[in-house]
C-alpha cells in the first residue's frame, strides 16, 4: 500500500463546554467522568439536525483535540508505566487529533445539548455526533490488549502534563 498524502478539512458543528479549562486533573475517559456536567453549543445552521436526538440516552461525541501538537508513535499511556504504540492507546497526540468520548444526554434546549460524563477540556470543538445504539456499539467477546486488569484504574487516574506538547 502506497503514501497517502489526501487531505482532509473538517468545519466543526459546535463546541463542547466543560468544567476543565486545562488538560491537567481532568479524567482521562468518560468513566473517570461520571456525572460531571457538560453542554454543547451546536451551530444554529445544523438545528434541523437536532430532531429527534431527544428520544436517545448517550451520544457519541467526535472532535478535534485543539490543545494537541505533535505526535509520538510510542507513548506511554496513562494507564501503564510501559511505552505503547500509539494506535494501541487513546492518548491525545495522534497524526489526526481527533477525540471520542460517549456521554449521557440529559436534555436538549434548541441547539443546546446538556450533557454528563465529559472527559473533555472547555471549549474543544465539536467535529460531529451521533446516538450511541448499544445493538450496534456493543460488541461480545472482547479483547482488551494490555489494558486487561488495567480499566478500572480510569474512573481515578487524571490527566498530568505528559501528553502536552
């Protein structure tokens, strides 16, 4: 397979609020997040889009690490004290900074979505979203790599400067 040199350009759609101003001491994944509230500010261009997302309980939120410069295809993951391959952690600094996070959708108010479980830092914009669907997100039978018996060290872990470019 040869280079891909394509480039892409992506507009966000809105912008995720939070309570963190800065990556350090915030939680690392939306577990360690449980209940920490959130709005997303959606441009009024994409209202229309709104419908109907009331009737689903989570969201999936993509968007752009904006704090994030740089990358490194070994790191060492906040969840372990071993250098990782990149594509093998979710750290930030990645060739395309681009997030994930599964929220809880406590309400929407126009093009105000509120939300819990942020992991995200104030004022991250909103590349997209979509409704979580546990029949299609789900899955059985899963393998978590290094990880194993590691997880559960995300609901207290948070944030340190390590991944600060």
């Amino acid at each position: 397979m040869g280079k891909t040199e394509t480039s892409f350009s992506y507009h966000p759609i809105g912008i995720i609020h939070s309570p963190f101003r800065d990556t350090d001491g915030m939680p690392i994944q939306p577990t360690g997040a449980r209940g920490v509230p959130g709005t997303i500010a959606v441009d009024e261009r994409y209202r229309e889009g709104l419908r109907d997302l009331d009737g689903f309980s989570h969201l999936i939120l993509l968007y752009h690490f904006h704090l994030s410069r740089g990358y490194s295809l070994m790191v060492k993951p906040f969840l372990d004290d071993s250098e990782r391959g990149l594509f093998a952690t979710r750290a930030p600094r990645r060739p395309n900074p681009i997030g994930l996070s599964v929220v809880r959708l406590v309400r929407v108010e126009g093009t105000l979505l509120h939300v819990e479980d942020v992991d995200v830092v104030d004022g991250t914009p909103l590349l997209d979203l979509k409704p979580f669907v546990p029949l299609f997100d789900v899955r059985q039978d899963v393998k978590t790599g290094w990880l194993d018996g590691r997880g559960e060290n995300a609901f207290h872990i948070r944030a340190d400067r390590r991944f600060r470019s």
